[in-house]
C-alpha cells in the first residue's frame, strides 16, 4: 500500500518536473548556477588566491609563514577555539533542559516561556553584549554597584573577559538548540519512555537512558551549528575582549585592514583559518545528521505524555525564568532604562529621566539618517531579492528533473560554512579592483546579505514548496501556461506563507549583520549595526541604548506584521 502511494507520488511529480533539454528553463537554471557561483565561488577563489601571493604577486607561503608563526594569531585561534566550544556546550546543555521543560513536563507558563526562548533572535549578540557591559562593567555595571551598596567587595562579576564572552554568545545563540532539540521531542514516539517507566524506571533515569539518547544527535548537530556561530563572531570579542586584550580570529582578521597600507595576505591567510574551522563544524554536523535520524515518529500518531512533576514543577518553572531574566528580560530592560536615562548608575532619580537621546540618534547624529535609509534599502529591496532568488532555486531544485538540479540545492546551502568576515573579505578583495568595482557602494553590502543569507531563504520556500501537491501547477502546464507564468501565478502565490516568514528573518537578519558590514561599509554608506558600532567606540553609551532599542522595535513590528499576514495567529487549536 505504502509502495503504491510512493510510486504514485512519483508519477505525479514526474509529471510536474519533466522538462525536455531543449526547454528555457534549462537555460534559466544555468544562469541561476552561474549567478550563484558568482556571488559564492568567486568571492572564496579570490580569497585563496589572496591568501597565497606575496606583495610582488608572486605565489608564496609567506602570509601563513606570518599568521601561524606569530604567538598573538596562536593566541587568537585557541581562543576561538575555547569561545566556540565553551559557547556551544553551554548553549546546548541550557537549550536542551529548556527545550525539555517547555515540550515534555506540566511546567506552568510553557506557552510564555517558549516566546520568550525565541525573543533572543530578535535581539543580537552585540547588543547583548552591550547591555550586559551595561550590567557587568567592574567600574559601572548596575548589578556590581548594587553588589557595592549591599556591602560586596570588589566587583560581583567581570564581563571583559574569556567567560564574559562566551557567557554572552551562549545566551543569545541558545535558541537555535531549543528550536532543534523541541522539534526532536515533539516528534519522538512516547511508547519507549512509558515503557522504560512501566519497568520501574525513575523520570531521572528515563530521562538520561531512553530521552536524551534519542534527541542525541539533535543536540549535537545544534550545538555544533553555535560552536560555528560563535566562531564566526565579531561583535561580542570586539566589545568584550578589547578592554582586556582578548583577541580572536574575527577581530584578528578586521585588525589586518587597520594597518596603512591593509595587509591583505595576513587578513586572506587568517580567513582560511577561520573557514576551515567553520567548515570542520559544519562537516561534523552533516555527518552526525546523515548518520542517524532524531525523530522517531510512532505508527499510531501518540502523543507524547507530559511528565507530571507536582510541586517540582514550580522550581523547574524558576530555573527557566532564570533563563529569560538573563537573556531576555535584564538585557533588554537595560538597554530601555540606559536609552532613557542621563546617568547610568543605581541611585533612581526622575531628574534623571529624559528622551533626549532619541532625539539626538535620530536629528543630530549624522551617521544615523543615512544608516536607517540604508538599512531600510538592504531590508527591504535585498530580502525581497533574495526571496524570489531562493523560490526560483527551490522551484528548481524539487519541481524540475533538469540535469544539475542537485548542485543548486549544494551551492544553496554552501554559504551556511563561510562566517560573515570571511565572505566579506572575499568580497572585498573580488570587487575592489576593475574591471567592476563595487566598493564604496551600497552594492556591496547587498551582495553580501543576500550571498550570506541564500540558505535561509531557500529553506523556508522548500519547506512550504515540499508540502505543495503539484497538481495544480501540472493543471497549468496542461493548460498551456509556460513554466514562468505558473511559477508567477500558481508557485509563487502557494508559496506565500513560506516567503512571508523568510522575508521578516531575512529583514531582521538584514538589519542587524555587522560581522560583514564592518569590513565592507564605506563613509556614506554605513548601517544601523555600524552606526551601534561606531557610537560604542566613541563611548556613547545612552545613545547606543536608544538605537539600538529602535532597531529591536523595529523588527518586534516585522514580525509581528509576518505572523498577521501568515495566518500563524490564527491557526486553529491557538
């Protein structure tokens, strides 16, 4: 029965996706793997190419001879190393147990809790990392003059430092385990947990013997997308590890163009380092992934049972909450009093209180005018780009039996290995000589959010695009539309909710990219994440606060307007 259903399926997919050689739409595809090759393969190519030429053009050694006989690059790879991994492993222990409160106990305010988890999203790393100088500075974080007038000694915790760094990516990276490992448990069959507890088994021991084992490969293949992540930030090491001379790959990299004239080969050599470390994750979690599955779907559709934890349950709800008072609900409250206050210290004054520096970020800063517009463009114009680019892709890739299809989906994904420095540096090496110079344009910047971004875009469109029957487009074929009329009249219309929810991620991912704004911005040109960036170095903290505030209401508003448009608020059972 099951065989008759698949070979069926396969029929009518046959159908929808037989295309004769001579069709355009093969030349369509060519042009699409030509262009994504151009914005991917190029930039990477240059780099390398970059990486092993010395100053005369000549091939040579000499940049790596350089990076890895330096003692301060052997310092900044291992603290990459130790950000990344200690990141990853909080962040995966933390998204794990959260995940596993909010989809498998009664813990009350399950619904609040799961939000709240997501909001981090919303938010950045850097500006985390804002908020909590803003919290943990030793001379004027509020919790360690609140640690000073309850009588502590010395400050209470140090945020400029290894541990303050890779507390501050942990937190603001923890969601993409919760999202993974909560989608794991939701879709594993219940029976080999109450079997387990049927046997005598404690919760403690179903949890760490049957539960964990199962999602397993979940939380490994997340948290080794983090240690990627974490790897790849500029950000928090930028803000956090300067003060106390903490260097990684990242600033390492931005350092190489500081110096007159930019040391391009030093820059390209460390790339490769942290490329390679990015791929490394990257190949560890598709091989983690291919090896084994972490759903196990039960035949008779069950739900799992909630694990009833009685008075425990409070307790656990506690422990989450700690959670979201670090992540979600200090940080951004900071970042609100902070935008609207004249002093940043403990003692509460309503003198204190003004809306001046929203005035001044919005009229007086001149950086900001021309930010907000360019950020608006890249938002707006480059999501929507790239969101018919990636529809185009996945209407390839699984509605065509065009020969190389496959490689589309393989350079769709590719860019997910290459950290936001590293393709700015390409970039910036590809489009900075004739024949086509692009830097000192907002083009720039364009192509490389829409490059850095590709694979989410394709992944909401082929998540929807896979749970469309083809029927409808085979009608419009039959009737004699040609391919780009029914992917603009049939495709693209059914592929709405899907293109909606990867529209807003990519304008709020668009809005706030700094790792390759900061290479490739030029004056004129600079975006709201620069403009954070640049008010931090000059020490203007009340009027980062409140930029950085609209930013997030800005992308709060976004979303919310995506989940309207969706339908997501109101799906039945919500």
């Amino acid at each position: 029965m099951a065989g008759a259903a698949t070979a069926d399926a396969g029929r009518v997919q046959g159908r929808i996706r037989a295309y004769s050689l001579r069709d355009p739409l093969l030349y369509v595809q060519g042009a699409v793997i030509l262009l994504l090759c151009v914005l991917i393969l190029y930039p990477v190519w240059i780099l390398f190419d970059v990486s092993v030429r010395d100053l005369d053009g000549e091939l040579s050694l000499r940049w790596y001879m350089e990076a890895y006989t330096n003692a301060r690059n052997y310092s900044a790879i291992a603290n990459t190393v130790i950000v990344a991994s200690g990141a990853a492993a909080i962040a995966a222990v933390a998204g794990t147990f959260l995940a596993w409160a909010v989809v498998r106990t009664d813990m009350p305010g399950r619904g609040l809790v799961e939000v709240a988890a997501i909001v981090p999203f919303i938010s950045t790393p850097f500006i985390g990392a804002l908020a909590w100088i803003l919290l943990g500075s030793p001379q004027v974080g509020l919790l360690n003059q609140l640690w000073g007038f309850l009588g502590g000694t010395g400050p209470l915790i140090d945020i400029y430092s290894l541990g303050g760094i890779i507390f501050v990516i942990a937190l603001y990276e923890m969601p993409f385990v919760f999202v993974m490992v909560g989608g794991a448990l939701r879709s594993m069959d219940p029976t080999l947990e109450e079997a387990s507890l049927a046997s005598g088994a404690s919760l403690l021991q179903t949890t760490l013997r049957v539960t964990l084992p199962l999602v397993l490969p979940a939380i490994l293949a997340s948290g080794l997308l983090v240690f990627v992540l974490a790897a790849e930030q500029f950000g928090v090491p930028a803000v956090l590890g300067t003060p106390s001379r903490i260097r990684v790959l990242t600033t390492s990299i931005v350092e190489t163009q500081n110096f007159y004239p930019p040391r391009y080969g030093l820059g390209a050599a460390l790339c490769v380092t942290l490329f390679v470390i990015a791929l490394v994750g990257l190949w560890l979690q598709r091989r983690i992934l291919a090896g084994r599955s972490f759903t196990t779907v039960g035949g008779k559709g069950a739900h799992p049972r909630r694990v009833q934890l009685g008075r425990w349950r409070w307790v656990l709800l506690a422990v989450c909450a700690s959670y979201l008072l670090l992540a979600v609900v200090l940080p951004f409250a900071t970042i609100f009093v902070s935008s609207i206050r004249t002093h940043w210290t403990a003692d509460f004054r309503w003198e204190q209180f003004t809306v001046e520096h929203y005035r001044w970020v919005l009229l007086d800063y001149p950086i900001t005018q021309h930010a907000i517009v360019n950020s608006l463009f890249l938002g707006v114009v480059g999501a929507t780009v790239t969101m018919i680019l990636c529809a185009l892709v996945s209407f390839l890739s699984l509605r065509t039996r065009l020969p190389g299809r496959h490689l589309l989906d393989y350079l769709s994904i590719l860019p997910l290995g290459f950290p936001g420095v590293v393709l700015a540096f390409g970039l910036l090496q590809a489009w900075i000589t004739p024949p086509l110079v692009l830097y000192g344009t907002i083009w720039i910047l364009f192509i490389a959010y829409v490059t850095r971004y590709i694979p989410i875009g394709v992944r909401a469109t082929s998540a929807t695009l896979v749970q469309i029957h083809p029927e409808l487009e085979e009608s419009s074929l039959a009737s004699g539309a040609g391919w780009l009329r029914t992917f603009r009249s049939i495709t693209l219309p059914l592929l709405k909710p899907g293109i909606v929810a990867g529209w807003a991620l990519l304008f709020v991912a668009f809005t706030r990219e700094l790792s390759a704004s900061i290479l490739l911005y030029s004056p004129g040109k600079e975006v709201l994440s620069v403009a954070i960036y640049d008010l931090y170095q000059n020490g203007q903290f009340r009027e980062i606060s409140a930029l950085a505030f609209m930013q997030i209401a800005v992308s709060l508003v976004i979303l919310g307007i995506a989940k309207w448009v969706t339908g997501l608020d109101r799906a039945p059972g919500r």
